[in-house]
C-alpha cells in the first residue's frame, strides 16, 4: 500500500476522504537519454507475467495537456515560465487522471521520470528552487525511486546512437554554447548537478542510498539492499556496510551508477529469484 504521504500539502485532500491506495509507485528517473524507457519496457512485461498489474506514464502523456505541450515546443519559442506551466499542467493532470485511479485500484504504477526531472529541468532555467517545489508538493512520495546516473562522457555517445541532439535536451532556448554539441554538454552538465543537489535536498523527507562507484557484485549488493523478498514493490535495506548502517524501512530512494550492462530487470529477477 503506497501512504498517503506527501513532499508538501495534500493539495487534492486524499487524507480527508481517508483514501486507501493498495497500489505501489515506482519511478524510474534519470537525465535525457540515458536509457529510462528501455528500463521500463523490460521491467513491465517482466512484472505482467508474474501476475502483477501494471500501468505506466510518462511525460507529455496527459490527456489535458500533452498534445498542446508537444505542439508549442515544436516552435521552438516557449519561454521558460510558459514551459514550466505546461510541464506542471501536465504532471498534475497525470496525477490525478492516470497516477492516484491506478493505485486506487491496486496496479502498480511504473513512471518514467516523476517531479525530479521537472525540478531540475525548471531550476536550470532559472527557477526559484522553492517556488518550483512548493508547486510539486503535492506529488506522493513513490515507494521506490531508481536514478539512472551517467557522467557526461557516458551520455554522449548514448544520444548520438539514438539518433541525435534535440533542441530541447540540449537547453538550446537558453543558447547555452555556440552550437547544439557544446549546449547540450553544458545543459546537460547543470542538470546532472541539480540531480546532485536534489539527492541532499530530500534526503530528510525521503533516505537516499548512493553507491558511489559501481561494483563488480551489483545484483548481489541489490539483492540485500533492496529486499524485496516475495513483495517485489516493498522495498527495504537490509544490506549494512561495515562503515555505515542504512536503517531505512519504509520508504527509500535508490540512486546508482547506470551501466548498460545491468538493467532493473536484473535486478528484480535477482531479487525474486
């Protein structure tokens, strides 16, 4: 059961109505391109035929508002408040049409990118870092985050293989180099910091366990970590290093280095197994 446990108001007065959500949220995030949905793809089918029911969403998705999005952005004028309107009209309309009606019914939700990346997105930009949160805070804390991290040399050659630099993953609306190459590592670069800086921002709302170097062991490591056992969506850290104990229970957010050589897939079937 996800709680109804918010990173700022209930804005939507679930506590009042005593709701009960039997679903789990799970989210995957991670910077443009650096593998979120293919993650997701082997994770869906993967859970399905296990027996779970499962539902994703990602950005851009909202019936509300996703078709108007995309269109504006096809124009290549949208200023940076008008932007993170959209994105935010978006998400909320995601939230309540498509997120809370699929945890009410006890699916699990898999989301491709959640409010971190909108922040981190909107603080690029120049947001005010309060302002911007204060206007998520009615997202619910998931039952599990999966942070895709990359360093920038990593990345490049993983968009250049998927077909290219887009206008919008690079910051080009903020001109922030003199061609799309040298934007998009600078945007790139400030987002991969805001993730940074995020992770010691919430990390007394919501624990957070960084691996800081990628083991050679890593499905043996996830395996105690994150101790599914036969409830694949509870996570919970039973692994405890010999420096430090990570005395998480209900709630945590799980960051590590992203290798394409392991997927969440991996990981779940290690766990299961």
């Amino acid at each position: 059961m996800t709680d109804l446990d918010f990173y700022g108001i209930d804005a939507i007065h679930l506590k009042e109505r005593d709701e009960v959500l039997p679903g789990r949220l799970i989210v995957i995030e991670g910077t443009d391109g650096v593998g979120r949905s293919s993650q997701l793809h082997l994770l869906r089918p993967w859970l399905e035929s296990s027996g779970y029911a499962v539902v994703d969403t990602e950005m851009t998705r909202s019936v509300l508002a996703g078709s108007g999005l995309k269109q504006a952005k096809e124009g290549h004028t949208l200023g940076p408040i008008t932007l993170n309107l959209f994105y935010t009209t978006d998400f909320v309309d995601r939230f309540e049409s498509q997120i809370l009606p699929a945890l009410r019914a006890g699916f699990i939700v898999l989301t491709d990118r959640y409010i971190y990346s909108l922040i981190a997105r909107a603080v690029v930009r120049g947001a005010d870092p309060g302002w911007i949160r204060s206007i998520y805070g009615l997202a619910l804390k998931p039952d599990a985050i999966f942070y895709l991290k990359i360093g920038i040399d990593d990345l490049i050659p993983r968009v250049l293989q998927r077909g290219g630099f887009d206008y919008w993953e690079s910051g080009m609306d903020m001109r922030l180099g003199a061609d799309l190459f040298e934007s998009f590592v600078n945007y790139q670069t400030h987002l991969l910091e805001q993730f940074d800086v995020m992770q010691e921002v919430f990390r007394p709302l919501t624990p957070v366990y960084l691996l800081s170097r990628l083991p050679s062991n890593l499905n043996k490591v996830f395996y105690h970590s994150c101790l599914m056992v036969r409830n694949i969506y509870r996570i919970r850290y039973a692994w405890k290093s010999k420096a430090k104990a990570a005395p998480f229970s209900r709630y945590t957010c799980t960051f590590y280095p992203y290798t394409s050589t392991h997927s969440l897939y991996d990981i779940f079937a290690d766990v299961e197994s």
